[in-house]
C-alpha cells in the first residue's frame, strides 16, 4: 500500500468503487469516467507504478492480469463483438494514475488509431 495512491486506496476499501472482482492479488472496478459502456480496471492490489516497472517477479501476475481481463469481458458479453484492452504507459501515453491497471473497453465500435 503506498499512501499517496489512489488505486491502493481503491483495492484497500479505502476509497469506493464499484467493485467488479477481487481476490488476493487482483482487484477490477468500473472506471468512474466511461469511455465506453463497458469500462473496467483491473489492478494488482501490490503497487507498481507502471507496467515498465514489472519484472520477472512478476510474470505470473500480469498473466493473472490478462486471464482476469478474459473473464470479465466474457461476462460483460464483449468477445463475440470484439473489445480492447488498453495499457497507457507514462505521460505521453496518456497514463494519468501510477499504479498499474489495464483498461478493459467495450460495447461499442471503437476507433483506431487513437488520438
Ligand atoms: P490512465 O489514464 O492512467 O490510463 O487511466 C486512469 C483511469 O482511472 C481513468 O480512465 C480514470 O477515469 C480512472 N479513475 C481515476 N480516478 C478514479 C477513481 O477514483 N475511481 C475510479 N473508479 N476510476 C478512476
Ligand atoms: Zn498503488
């Protein structure tokens, strides 16, 4: 738990959220802005700021990550359509909070390239 985040205080029960999963390492919520109608962050509940801070250490937990993600866009019914996964990586890709978490977008025909 590092003090100053927002996304330790969101896993911790800290700060609400609307929950979408948790267990031991992982925790997945709604995005409180939307970009779509399906918009969920998965997150460790270990702080790291950003995933090019990962190491090999960590290997089995973003792979928990991504089969997290699998899941809970099956449940919310975005494979057979199609949806994205997103990690903003820094200032100029657009990562805003330092914890790491990977956007799961759908619901709705989604542009590419991004802005
Ligand atoms: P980033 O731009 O860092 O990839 O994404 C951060 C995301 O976290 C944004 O989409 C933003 O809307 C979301 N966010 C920021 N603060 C909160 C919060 O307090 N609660 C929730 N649920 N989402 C948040
Ligand atoms: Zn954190």
């Amino acid at each position: 738990m590092t003090d100053d985040c927002i996304f330790c205080k969101i896993a911790a029960g800290d700060i609400p959220s609307e929950k979408v999963y948790g267990d031991e390492e992982l925790y997945a919520f709604r995005d409180i802005n939307p970009g779509a109608p399906s918009h969920i962050l998965v997150i460790p509940r270990r702080h790291i700021p950003s995933v090019t801070d990962a190491g090999p250490e960590d290997a089995e937990l973003l792979g928990k990550m991504m089969l997290r993600a699998n899941a809970i866009a099956a449940e919310e019914g975005l494979v057979d359509k199609g949806f994205r996964y997103v990690l903003n990586c820094g200032e100029w890709g657009g990562q805003t909070v330092f914890h790491i978490h990977l956007h799961v977008l759908g619901g709705r025909p989604l542009a590419w390239p991004p802005g």
